[in-house]
C-alpha cells in the first residue's frame, strides 16, 4: 500500500516540472508581446511627466505638460466633448443597425439575402479614402457638413460591415428553439428581439460597441475632412497642438495628450473584456 502511495506520489511530483517546461514558452511569449505593446504606453505616460526641453515642463517633473493641454486654443475639455459626442452617437448608431441588420440576415428569409450580405461585406474591400469625399459632398447636401452628428454617422457607415457580419453570426448562435417556442406563445418579431434575442447576443453588441468606440474615438482622418474650429476632436486637435513656433514639437505636451487619449479605451477594455472574448467565441464557433 505504501509502495503504491509512493508511485503515485512520484508521479504526480512529476507532472509538476513537466507542465511548467510546457508552459514556459508560453509564459515568454505572451510576457514579451505585452512589454512590447506595454511600453510605448508607459514611455508615453512617463514622458509627459518628465522635463522635456521646448515644453512647458522644463525644469523637473511635473504636470506642465498637462497644463499646455488644458488650455490651447478651445481647451481639452471642449476636445473631449466632442469626442465622446462623436463617438457616443456612432456607437448608438452601429449597435441599433448592425443588431436590425444581423436580426434581418440571421432570422428572415427573402429574394436576394445573401447577395445583398456580399454586397455589404464588400465595403471592406473598398479603400477608406476613397469614400471620403463623396460623403463630405453628401453631407453638405444635408446641412451636417463640420458637425458632430455627421461625423458620427460617417464613422458608423465605415464600422456596419464587420458589426453586421458579427451580429449576424451572433444571431445565428443562438438555438432556433428560444425563438421558436417564443413565436408559440405569441411573441412578434419585434418582441422577439427587444425581449429575448438581444439579451441572447449581448457579448456580440459588446464586442460590436467596442469596435464602434476604439476606431471612432481614435480616428482622425474623418474629423480632419468633415470638423474645423471649435469642433475638432481631442485626436485631431493634438496634432495641430504638436507643431509649435518655427515647426518645432513638443512632445511632452503630445505625449500627455497620447496618455489622456489612451487612458478611456484601457478602461473600457479592462471592463469589458470578458464579454468582448465571449462574443468573438461565439461568432468563432459559429464560424
């Protein structure tokens, strides 16, 4: 019986260094990508603390850099303003279409379905700049030309494709016998969506929302055709702040700009990361 203790002992001591010798290569490789992608963020944060020569941080540490921030031309909270408007309502927009979209693809049958699926998959395809300025003509049709609505909805035109795509397969995810033993007991399409399917598909709407937040609030190209004045957002107003007297830069400044435009997609992704990989599972077994 002791013998048999001891074996058993013995083996188990065993797997020990042998899953760690596995798992060791593993440990390095996730551990080196992170100090990768890590540093240039912590470069950032601590540059914009540090005394940089052209800045208003001078002389020691300190939080000068933040105070060019605050106060150039309209100020950083008139720029964070408009960028959570923007991209608060681009979000509203791409959760609201792609989900009646995906609902449409996944649950509805009729005359040219997958067709018209391809044809809004290839929008991908289609380079970013090409679509630019016959948006901006349109806009300027409709009187949303340099406002903050028309940035929103341009910005929610360039994420439907992929948000369509993910909620379709996050529809089709879903058993058919909730929504079949729904429709026995009396519940419309309608109320079939807002009261059972969505609360079904939520990891898709929160991956789809994430998207719609990370490219509206970090992109620059759209308000850069479409904004100018006090509208700007923080992105494009930070790269007019970095050129300052006789072209010189200053990076301090730009780096604490970097750190204040950083600090709300690293929150919302700690937040919301376990239903982001959820929803991605889902499409992926899907798939």
């Amino acid at each position: 019986m002791s013998e048999q203790l001891s074996r058993g002992t013995g083996r188990t001591k065993a797997k020990g260094p042998l899953r760690l010798a596995i798992r060791t290569p593993y440990y390095v490789l996730t551990g080196g990508l992170a100090i990768i992608f890590l540093y240039p963020l912590i470069w950032a944060g601590v540059g914009s603390f540090a005394p940089s020569p052209g800045s208003n941080q001078v002389d020691g540490w300190g939080v000068g850099n933040y105070i060019t921030l605050m106060y150039f031309q309209a100020g950083l909270g008139t720029y964070l303003f408009n960028s959570f408007v923007v991209t608060l309502l681009a979000v509203l927009f791409t959760l609201l279409l792609s989900l009646l979209g995906g609902y449409a693809f996944a649950y509805f049958s009729f005359p040219g379905k997958n067709a018209l699926f391809l044809l809004v998959l290839s929008i991908l395809m289609v380079p970013y700049a090409t679509l630019l300025i016959p948006l901006v003509i349109w806009l300027k049709t409709i009187y949303l030309n340099n406002t903050l609505v028309g940035v929103a909805f341009i910005l929610a035109v360039f994420q439907l494709p992929f948000a369509v795509f993910m909620m379709r397969i996050s529809f089709e995810a879903v058993p058919r016998d909730i929504s079949e033993a729904a429709k026995v007991d009396g519940c419309s399409n309608w109320t079939l969506l807002w009261r059972i399917l969505i609360h079904a598909v939520k990891p898709g709407l929160i991956t789809v929302g994430m998207f719609a937040f990370l490219a509206a609030w970090n992109d620059f190209m759209v308000p850069l055709y479409l904004l100018s004045g006090d509208n700007q957002t923080l992105p494009l107003a930070l790269v007019n702040m970095r050129q300052q007297v006789m072209g010189v830069i200053d990076y301090g400044a730009t780096q604490a700009g970097v750190t204040v435009l950083t600090l709300p997609c690293i929150i919302l992704f700690l937040a919301l990361q376990r239903h982001y990989v959820r929803g991605f599972m889902s499409g992926a077994l899907k798939g």
